[in-house]
C-alpha cells in the first residue's frame, strides 16, 4: 500500500517553489515528496478508519461500560459491601480499567 500526497499539498508545494519561497537542492532538481511509507516503514502505518467496524465494536464497549458504571456507581452508595455481594461486579470494574487505559492508547492510532 503506497500512500501519496493530497492533490493540494502538491500544487501548494509546487506554488511554493516556483515563487522561490522553498530552499533548493544541491542538484537544482525537484525535491522527492516521501511518503510516510519510505520515512517510517510499513510498521507506523497503522491507522484506524473512526468509521470503521472495529471502532464502532469498541465505541458500543464505551457505551456499555458507562451504562454499567451508571448503574454501579449509585447501587455502591447504598449497599457499602456491593462488590462483596456481586463478585462479578469487581471484576468488570478491573476489566474497564484495562479498557479505558487501552482506548486512550488507541485514540492516538484513529484518524479523523
């Protein structure tokens, strides 16, 4: 997968060079766009579509670890052994702390 320059970055830098606002080479010839491919390599070409199916998945996780939280959060006010009584409960709590700490990380990777 080759990824190449907008049509408008190329004719801005194009613009930029025939006005002689950009430095020339040694050689005089026309300067090389390189893609992110050939500076990084293919690893750092991970990016996430956020319209994508994934993210949507991991969008309705959010949504559901709030609905949890939105029923959890009052019960623990009420009933002090809450997590004593529903053991499965501290469990998703544990699990939501690993999947917020991952979101943050791959909101980071996600386009927009």
């Amino acid at each position: 997968m080759q990824i190449l320059p907008l049509q408008c970055w190329r004719e801005k830098c194009q613009s930029a060079t025939s006005r002689g606002r950009r430095r020339r080479s040694a050689t005089e010839g026309e300067a090389k766009l390189m893609t992110r491919s050939e500076t990084f390599g293919d690893f750092w070409n991970f990016t996430l579509n956020p319209t994508g199916h994934f993210r949507n998945f991991w969008d309705f996780l959010a949504i559901l670890c709030l609905v949890f939280d939105a029923i959890a959060l009052p019960v623990q006010f009420v009933n002090h052994q809450f997590y004593a009584t529903y053991s499965y409960s501290s469990i998703i709590s544990r699990l939501q702390v690993f999947y917020w700490a991952f979101d943050l990380i791959l909101s980071f990777f996600t386009g927009h």
